[in-house]
C-alpha cells in the first residue's frame, strides 16, 4: 500500500484520490471494480473515515466513480456512443428467412475449444452448481423411483405452487394451476403463439428482435412485422398504434421486461400502457420474459400480465437463463387461453422432466433461488461494465453500444461498411463465436451490427478475445474503405 504524505501541503483527501484515479488508469482497478469501504479504506491508509468519504465524493463528481444504494462505491463503467432507436419505418409484413444462419450460430457455439461469446447465458457467470445438487441429492433420496417417472402432463403441483408463490412478491396473483410447466422458454413461446395465430397470419415483433422468435415464426408459416424500437424503453408505442391501424395483426411478441439483445428494461408504467392500446385493438401479447429476474438495480419489471384486463396476455418464463440451461424447465401463463395451450402441450411434449421440477421447487423453497439471484445479478452487471470498458478500448471510437439494465448481452453497432456474416466467419476461425446482428430481423437490417454475451466468469481470455474482435472489426472496415 503507498503511504500517504501527511506532511505534504496537499489536503490528504485530495492525496485519496490522487491514489484512486492512479489505480484505475492502471488498470489494477477496472470498470466494475468495488472499492473498499470507508472504514477498511480508512484504516489502511491510517486517515480519518471523513477523509476517505471526501475523496469518494470527490471521484464521484469527476464521474470516476459512483455510489450504489447498500452496496458501496464502484469504478464507473466509460460508455461508447449510446445506440439510437432501430431504424424499421413503413416496415411490411414479411415472410422469415434465418434458420440457415442460426443453424451455423448454434453449432459455432457448441464447438470444443470455442470461446461462446455467441451464447446467451447469463446463469453461467455465476453457476448454482452446488447447491442445485444438494437439492437434486435430498430429491433423490425422498422421492427414489418416483422422481424417474413421468411428471403430470402440466406440471409438477409442487413447482407450479413455487412459482405463483413467485408472483405474489411481485405483486400478481397467479392461480398455479394456470401456471403451465414446459420444456424450456422456446416450447412455452411455441405453444403461446400456436394458442393464439394461424400460418399465415402477421405477428408483430420488436426490432431487433431475439432471433429464437424469428425462427419460431418462420417454422409455424407465419409472417413478421418489425416495430421501431427505443434501446431505452422498447417499443415505441406511437409506431405500434399505427401498425395496428395499418396490418391485421393477430399477436405481438414483445420481451418488454428485459430486451433481448438491446438489454434496455420498460417501466411498469409503459407496460400498462402497452397492454391498454393492444387490449383497445382485441390483440394478444405473448411477453417473453425470461430475464425478467436478471434486472440490475431497483424492482424487478412486473410482468405485463398483471396489467391485462382481458387476459389476453401470455407470459414466458423459464430457469434456463436464471438457474440451469440444461434442466430445460419454462412455463406459460397462458391467460384466457389456457385450454389451446393445455392441448398443444400434450400434443407436444406430454410432460417435462420431473427429477428437474421437483430439484427446482425443493431449490426454490428453501430461498436458495433468492441468494443466488443476489449473487448472480452484481456479477452480470460487473461483467457488463468490463465488457463495455474492453470494447471502448479495442474497437473504433464511433462504435455503438448498448446500455443493459440487464439480461447478459451487447448489442454493438459499428459505424462504416461492415458484414457482420464474414465478421462472424472471420471470428470463427479464431475461435470465437459471436451472433450477427441481421438474423434479429426479418428483413436483415443490421448488417453492421453484433451480439456479444457477458454471461460467463470473467477471465483473460474473454478480454482477448474481445482485441481479437476488435482488430477483425478495423480490418473489415480497411478493406471496405
């Protein structure tokens, strides 16, 4: 530790500082960092705890730092140029045509060897291995031979319970035998949209858009219409009126908790307001929110649902980006059309896994979900920070960044003539997996656009990996100039 020169004329919390800021362009202290607390600081440089509080205000006032309610202070994250909203006016419906290029995103990230920036999976940054084995260990023991066997066709009773239990800390009441017990999020968004569209018909999606929902459009024969969205807020609403004016639209896939890949969280506020204009035009909303729980500060968004008069809103959710990706557990809350949801689901499926419901319910009841969302959330939003500072540093200046206010991923736009197809060829063969941005949209409108994850342990590897990206990136745009 330096010691601080008490004989100097230099006011000694302006030495704090000085100390600070020389630890953060060094690099030791890196965006995201926790700094330590007044009193261990205090006692390690042997000065006063209002010495050390002047310095953090002090640094906090430069923007270097800030203060976060009940968890301290942290180096502050630099941001790159902030996104704009997504550019799609006088959009048309249109038929999709992705699942090529997923098909080549999904085997990239499962490759040996790969680092899967391409992945979203935010769970893994912080994995609950430990204790999701203890529980499946006092399942196993209690239930023996039944916890092999099927599960009823709708859910585990004792999962569904948990989960509407879930609901009412979040201020909705949910009857848990509405909650519907699926494999995964994309069975549960699968069954959604056949309970409330045709082939044929035109469903409206956010722009970008996950591109699961995309190919899920594309395989049921239906056709997609792209709204403008705010990388803030979401949908933009007056954009969504005269869309619904315009096109006969017969269902809206909206992640308006969460934004997948823009990160950006509605407020509750907006919500009721979505779903007050889609309930005036008789439209269903199919709200996918599945990372309704990995929001970084404040509460957690209220699902849309709760805001629905008519029922006619269907909520996605699903422990696979909060928990376990291979347990491939979601549910539906299907509103008034539980009845088509329940028969597309035996239709489907039958039944999903029992020994992973009963692990998840016993994980839940005993507030283990809780702790590690306390612990998983920091660390997403730490990783978020550093990611950010590590693409200011090695890609071009005028390169676009999304600010997540959760989830596990950047939306990056780079300025200039760019293929993020060859960008993601050229990636890959040096083994780094990323999403191109054009398969979030029907009509391949962000070329020049990528997805990158955060969603893993922080490492050396990850922050070369994103050089990496950024040499590729200048090398695109030198040859294109």
């Amino acid at each position: 530790m330096i010691a601080l020169d008490k004989d100097a004329s230099e006011f000694l919390y302006l030495q704090v500082v000085d100390l600070i800021s020389e630890q953060i362009d060094k690099g030791t202290l890196r965006p995201g960092d926790r700094l330590p607390s007044l009193r261990r600081l205090s006692a390690k440089l042997e000065v006063s705890i209002p010495t050390v509080r002047q310095a953090y205000l002090e640094l906090e006032r430069q923007g270097r730092i800030e203060a976060r309610p009940k968890s301290g202070y942290f180096v502050h994250a630099k941001r790159l140029n902030p996104l704009v909203s997504m550019k799609c006016r006088n959009c048309k419906p249109m038929e999709v045509h992705c699942q090529n290029l997923i098909d080549r995103v999904y085997v990239s990230i499962h490759q040996p060897g790969v680092l899967p920036l391409g992945i979203a999976n935010p769970s893994m940054a912080s994995p609950a291995t430990k204790t999701l084995h203890r529980a499946m260990k006092r399942i196993m023991a209690r239930a023996e031979t039944r916890a092999l066997g099927y599960a009823p066709s709708y859910g585990e009773p004792g999962l569904c319970r948990q989960i509407a239990y879930r609901y009412l800390n979040q201020g909705g009441s949910v009857d848990p035998n509405e909650v519907l017990i699926t494999n995964g999020g994309q069975e549960a968004l699968t069954l959604a949209l056949k309970s409330v569209a045709q082939p044929g018909d035109v469903i409206a999606v956010e722009s970008p858009s996950y591109y699961g929902l995309l190919e899920l459009i594309e395989s049921l024969d239906m056709l997609a219409l792209e709204i403008e969205t705010c990388p803030i807020e979401g949908v933009m609403l007056g954009r969504l009126d005269k869309a619904l004016r315009t096109h006969r639209i017969a269902a809206c896939m909206f992640s308006s908790s969460i934004n997948n890949p823009l990160g950006c969280l509605s407020s509750d506020e907006y919500r009721q307001d979505l779903v007050t204009l889609l309930e005036k035009y008789g439209v269903p909303l199919i709200e996918d929110d599945v990372y309704g729980e990995l929001h970084f500060d404040g509460p957690r968004p209220k699902p849309a649902q709760f805001f629905s008069r008519k029922g006619q809103v269907l909520t996605v959710g699903s422990f696979s980006k909060t928990v376990a990706p291979g347990y491939r557990i979601g549910w539906l809350l299907p509103g008034r059309y539980g009845e088509q949801a329940r028969k597309f689901k035996r239709a489907m499926s039958c039944s999903s896994g029992l020994l992973q419901q009963l692990t998840l319910a016993e994980f839940m009841a005993a507030h283990d979900y809780d702790r590690h969302l306390n612990r998983l959330r920091p660390i997403l939003k730490q990783n978020a920070e550093r990611m950010a500072a590590c693409v200011e540093q090695h890609f071009p200046a005028d390169t676009g960044i999304s600010r997540p206010r959760g989830g596990g991923v950047l939306w990056l736009e780079i300025a200039g003539r760019i293929d993020s197809g060859a960008l993601f060829d050229a990636a890959m063969e040096r083994c780094i997996s990323i999403v191109p941005g054009n398969i979030f949209s029907a009509g391949s409108r962000y070329n020049n656009f990528i997805r990158i994850s955060y969603g893993h342990p922080w490492s050396t590897e990850i922050e070369d990996g994103i050089a990496t990206l950024g040499r590729l990136v200048r090398q695109q745009l030198q040859m294109a100039a």
